[in-house]
C-alpha cells in the first residue's frame, strides 16, 4: 500500500492521513468515506484499514484509519458484564482522578484500594443475603413461603447447617465467575510497548507503557481471597448463634487474620513494584489457603450436630452489612480529609475537580450498596408474593437494605431537584451567551430563519450545561453519602416506617409506598443501564451519548479494583505509536487525525513516539474532550503543561476543531486574555480553531432543509476540516 519510486523504494514525499475515531464508534467505511476498504494491520479488535486499490491516495495523501472500538467492548454478553461490573469501574477511575502532587500519592491509593475491596465484600453480602438470609434461613424455615415451591421446599424442614451448607455454593459460584471473568487472557500489547524509557509518576506520557498484569494479579488474588473469607465470616457468624465452640473460634480468627493480610498487602507500596520472592509467593497463594479455609468452615457448618435458633433473620447478617457501611463511611471521610490537605498545600491553586477522586467513589460505593440491596429487596418480594417486603414477613429483607434503598431514593430526588433548578436558575444566562454567538455567527439571517435561530440558541445553551454537571455529581455524592448513613438505622429493631412516622411525623404508609417507589426506580436504572449498554456499542447514534462514560472510564488500566472492565488504551497506544513509527521509518509523514476520545489516544501517542518520528508528524483534532473533561478529572495527568508538551513535540503543528454546540469537546487551550503577553497568546491560539454550527440557518439552493446541527459528531465531512488537512500537510512538508 505504500507509494514508492521504480526503485522500489518508499517516496520521500507521500503523506499519510491516519483517522482515529470517537466515541460514535463508526465502521471503516465511514470513516474513510470509502465503500469499499481492507484491513492492512491488526486484528478483529482493533486494527488499522486502507480504502481498497489505494482509492484513497489523492495528491500524495493516503488515508488510513485505525478502528478500537471493539477493545472496550465487543459482544453483547461481555458489554452486559461491563455494565454489572460498572461500580467496580468507578473505584478503579476513582484513583486515577486524584490531584496532582505526588506527596499523598501512597495514601490516596491505599484508600481507594481499601474502598475497593469494601466493593468486593458489599458484592459477596448480597449474594450472602439472597442465598443464606432469606433464602435458606428465612424462606425454608416458613411453611407459607415453601408451599407450591418444589424446587425450594425439598430442602425445607432440613437442618438449618445443611441448608446454610447448600445454599453457601451460590455465593461460591458469584465468586468463581468474577474470578474467572477478570482472568481471561490480557490484551498482547506487550508486544508493542516500549520500556526503554523510565515511567514518569504522573502525566499523560506513562498511558500505554505500563505493564499493568503483575498488578492486576495481585489485586485478583488478593480480593478472591477477601471474597471467600468475607463468605466464611458470614457461615461463622450464623454459626456462632448456635454456641462458641473451640472450632468456631479457631476458623473466626484464621479468616479474620486472612482477611486483615488483604487489607495490609493493598495498602503497601511494593504492590505495583516487582516484590520479593517470597511476598510474591503469599500474594499467589493467598486464594489457595482461603479457599481451603471455606471449605472448611463449610464442613463446620455441615457437621454441626446441635439444633440451631431459629430467628427472624441470619445471625450476624444484619450487623455485618452495617458494619461494613459505617467502614465505608469511615474511609470515606479519611479519603475527604486527605484531599482537603492536599488541596489546600496546593501553591498554584487547587485543581478545578480536586475532590474527584472522592465523588467516584461515593458514586460506586452508593451504586454497589443499592445494587445489593435492590436484589435482596427485590428476592424477598417475589418469595412475599406480592406482599409488602417492608410489612416484617418472615422473608422481608434485613432493615438495613431497606434503609439504603430509602437513602439512594432521597439521595435522586434531591439531586433531580436541584438540577430542575439550575437548569431553569441558568437559562437565561446560557440563553444570553448563546444569542450572542448566534448573533456573530448570523447576522445577516433572513426573517424567516426565526424558528431554525432558536433552535440552534437552545442547542448552544444545552452544550453549555456541561459545565454545570461537575457541582450536581459533587452534590450527589455528598447527598448519597448522607444516604450510605442512614444504613446504620437499620440496627434498631423498629421499621423504616415508624420510626419515621413517630420522629418526622410522615405516615407510615406513605414511607412504606416511598420505598416500594424506589425500589421500582433502582430497578428501572439497572435495566436501563443493561440495555444502554448493549446499544452502545451497536448503535453509533445511541453510543455518542451512553459510550462517553464507559470509553472516559475504560481508558485508565485497572489499579484498584480487578474486576473493573479491562483498559483499552494499554492496547491502543502501543498500537499506534508501533504504526506510526512503522509508517515514519518507511519515508511517510504523517498527519494524524482523532476524533472525541480519538483524540485522547493520540494525545498520549505523540507523547510516546521518539524525536525522529515526530519530526514528521502532524496532529489534528476534533470534539476533542482533552481539556473540558481530562483536565478537570484528571488533574495528575493532563494539565496546561501536559498540553504544551504534545504541541511542542509536533512543533506546534497543531489544530484543534470544536463547536459551540458541542457538549463533550471544546478547545484545548484556555481563551487568551486581554492582559495576556503576546507571545503566550499567539502561541496556543492558532491551534484552537471554532467552526460556525450548523453552516447555515437556511436551505440551501436545490434543498428545502437547512444544513444539520453537527454537535459532536465528526468533522471529516467539513469543509474546515479538509482545510486544516490541507494546512498542516503544507506546514509538515
């Protein structure tokens, strides 16, 4: 496909425009704008395309697109369990969005990694309270529940160890399929990194040159280890009811000195070094040994030979998942305390997202707990047939679910009413703005053009709500976090409903009829969530408005939580930076072109390629995130500096593409003020090109619709987008 001379050479003078898609996740064709292409590098997963018989070569530019949209996604079961697994994706972004300053680095860590494994267990509890508690302790201890059941009522009347015993194999078996789904083969993109160069601590230029799978090992042997012993306390627990015996005892304290070895292995810092042997070695076996001690415990659970009390409840159950709310609590607050330290030593002031780090854990936190306590919940109303859950059936769920369904529904209601308000609180100021833009933009508009002018106003003031959405997820998590509170009232014997009946003075139906709400509106959310991500990743228009999230948190390698989804930049970086220096080596120059999170992959692509290459590249972006996303939620790893350095390794050979209709990307360079010194003004303000959105408020000749509102969407098509090709070719040739 290259271009060469008769001697078989490679021409000095052929140009190669290579494409990096968005988050619109379109195929090759499209992206080309040619019907028919082939695939010359790569594989189903990600890989690079060529229009078919050179069509594409034009003046000496060939095109060449790389497509990765498969690397965080790929079929509908794998996106399904992506989606299940999104609170864990949420910790894991949660350590990557600290500030920057590497003195509270180890701390910030081991906080996150903390949280993290308080997922894990929150994960195994709700297994533990579908299966044991109203299942096993509750639901086959009621004649009424078992009745018309066969598939349940075999095991009824049994002995409460052999039903525990039994039952204890499904949290086994949730434990086993997180297990083997986080260990599936990584991606081979150790085949292209280059570790030649030291890691910086922080910045954009490490993305792509970690070797993150000693990491990630670990992490997983560490949290299955957790996850077993977390089941065995609770066995033990239910156990203990029964009376203390020499055997209770001695396996309670063998799980709990295994289960605080996890939590002191996450919070040291050889964990992401290479360790010695012998660490090593206890890290990898830690599953084996916890894994033994389950079985174990289950033969202690099996084999007890007394009658066992039959309360209303799992012993233990109740106090162990408030119990571990308030832990969660506790190291929430000293995330909070942290931060707060490190933002106000900050000497050139605190990062505009400074406390992100703990808004994304609230977020995953209050998502686990309400995914936990919505499917307890949820059980126990099918087994209730139909029946009030909150009425203290035999098989109503533990009070502390009920409270935390109660606090997350707050937690919304709360957050959409206060978005209701400063959207309608903002709009005439965002109307304002966008009159003005649309003003400049049109001024010679025709009077019958009125209803297409309000509609692009209101597309401009929708784009800048953005902005506004950084204090409502600070908000929610502070609302949420409030909620995660109001867990621990679940430890006192009086319902949800009463108590605040007799202390507020709402009635207790009504607090009741709340919760049945919000239990529909978790489970609204899930679902919603589950079929958001099947269509995102199959059909592109639905993807550019559901894939931000999941591309935005798919990009960073897991160094939190295990079972997150897999990272695709530690692919896809190595990938292009083996490309492009493939297509430099063989006498190509190069102009690089990257579309929303596109962008983002090149950005840290140029900042891993040597000088040589990069004397020979260009780089030009559009609806690029980088800075009005990036730099606000990862303020460790793109900066003001982070952004000089890409445009000083390209020489500045640099253009930036965005509308003001756009609600995801905009510049990469701040606007140059007034006082600004000529020479910073002049130096990052051709890079930041605002294209007119749409082209035109009236139809043009030969139509009768008015051109598009592009928003997001690409620029390939622009006619400014050929032109900035076109400049920056000139310039790099």
């Amino acid at each position: 496909m290259d271009q060469r001379d008769a001697g078989g050479r490679a021409r000095a003078d052929g140009l190669v425009e290579l494409r990096v898609h968005g988050v619109s996740a379109i195929g090759a064709e499209d992206l080309l704008n040619r019907p028919h292409v082939q695939q010359v590098a790569g594989d189903h997963r990600g890989g690079f395309y060529r229009p078919d018989h050179d069509s594409g070569a034009a003046d000496g530019v060939t095109l060449e697109a790389y497509r990765w949209n498969n690397l965080p996604a790929g079929n509908a079961v794998r996106t399904l369990s992506m989606v299940i697994l999104l609170p864990f994706m949420l910790i894991n972004l949660a350590i990557w969005m600290r500030p920057a300053g590497a003195r509270s680095d180890p701390v910030i860590k081991a906080l996150c990694r903390l949280l993290a494994l308080s997922l894990t267990g929150m994960y195994v509890q709700s297994m533990v309270g579908i299966a044991l508690d109203v299942i096993a302790w509750k639901c086959m201890s009621s004649p009424e529940c078992l009745a018309g059941r066969s598939w349940l009522s075999w095991l009824g009347g049994r002995p409460a160890g052999l039903r525990l015993a039994v039952l204890a194999l499904a949290p086994a078996a949730a434990i086993g399929l997180l297990w083997g789904i986080s260990a599936r083969p990584a991606l081979p993109s150790h085949v292209f990194r280059a570790t030649v160069q030291p890691l910086p601590a922080h910045r954009l230029t490490a993305v792509g040159r970690w070797d993150n799978e000693p990491l990630v090992g670990r992490l997983r042997s560490i949290h299955v280890a957790a996850a077993f012993a977390t089941l065995s306390l609770s066995l033990l627990g239910a156990r203990a009811a029964q009376g203390l015996s020499i055997g209770t005892v001695a396996l309670t304290a063998g799980t709990g000195l295994l289960l605080l070895t996890c939590a002191v292995l996450l919070c040291t810092p050889p964990l992401t070094a290479p360790m010695e042997g012998r660490l090593d070695r206890l890290v990898s076996a830690l599953p084996t040994i916890t894994l033994g001690l389950t079985m174990l415990v289950w033969i202690h659970v099996l084999t007890s030979p007394a009658s066992w009390p039959e309360r209303n409840g799992l012993p233990g159950y109740n106090l162990t998942v408030v119990g571990l709310s308030i832990g969660q609590a506790v190291l929430l607050a000293a995330l909070g305390a942290v931060l707060l330290w490190h933002r106000n030593r900050q000497q050139d002031g605190a990062p505009p997202l400074g406390f992100g780090a703990l808004a994304a854990s609230v977020a995953a936190i209050s998502l686990a707990l309400t995914y936990s306590a919505e499917l307890v919940y949820r059980v126990s109303d099918v087994l209730n047939r139909g029946a009030p859950t909150a009425a203290g059936l035999i098989t109503s769920p533990p009070r502390a679910c009920i409270w935390a369904i109660l606090g997350f529904t707050l937690a919304v209601l709360v957050t959409l009413v206060v978005a209701g308000v400063a959207s309608l609180a903002s709009r005439p100021k965002r109307t304002r703005a966008a009159a003005s833009i649309v003003a400049r933009d049109f001024p010679d508009a025709p009077n019958d053009a009125g209803p297409r002018l309000r509609q692009v106003r209101k597309a401009i003031a929708r784009a800048q709500f953005t902005e506004r959405l950084v204090p409502l997820a600070v908000l929610y998590a502070c609302l949420a976090g409030i909620g995660m509170t109001m867990v621990a009232l679940g430890l006192l014997p009086t319902p949800p409903g009463e108590l605040i009946q007799r202390y507020v003075g709402l009635p207790a139906s009504l607090v009741d009829f709340g919760i049945g709400v919000g239990s529909y509106l978790i489970a609204a959310i899930i679902v919603g969530l589950v079929i958001g991500g099947i269509f995102a990743y199959r059909t592109p228009g639905f993807r550019r408005y559901v894939g931000v999230l999941w591309d935005l948190g798919t990009f960073w390698p897991r160094a939190a939580h295990p079972f997150a989804p897999p990272c695709y930049a530690e692919r896809a970086v190595p990938e292009l930076t083996c490309r492009i220096t493939h297509l430099v080596d063989s006498g190509k120059t190069v102009v690089l072109s990257g579309h929303s999170h596109g962008s983002v992959l090149l950005a840290a692509t140029v900042l891993q390629l040597p000088s040589r290459v990069t004397e020979r590249i260009a780089l030009l972006t559009h609806g690029s995130p980088l800075r009005r996303l990036y730099a606000r939620l990862f303020p460790a790893y793109v900066s003001d500096e982070v952004i000089h350095e890409i445009a000083d390794r390209v020489d500045w050979r640099w253009i930036n593409l965005w509308r003001d209709t756009d609600p995801i990307g905009g510049r990469v360079f701040p606007p140059p003020r007034p006082d600004a010194a000529p020479a910073a003004a002049d130096r990052g303000t051709p890079v930041d090109r605002r294209l007119r959105d749409p082209a035109g408020v009236t139809a043009p000749a030969g139509d009768i619709f008015p051109p598009p509102i592009k928003g997001h969407s690409p620029c390939e098509s622009d006619v400014a987008f050929d032109e900035a090709a076109q400049s920056l070719t000139g310039r790099i040739r």
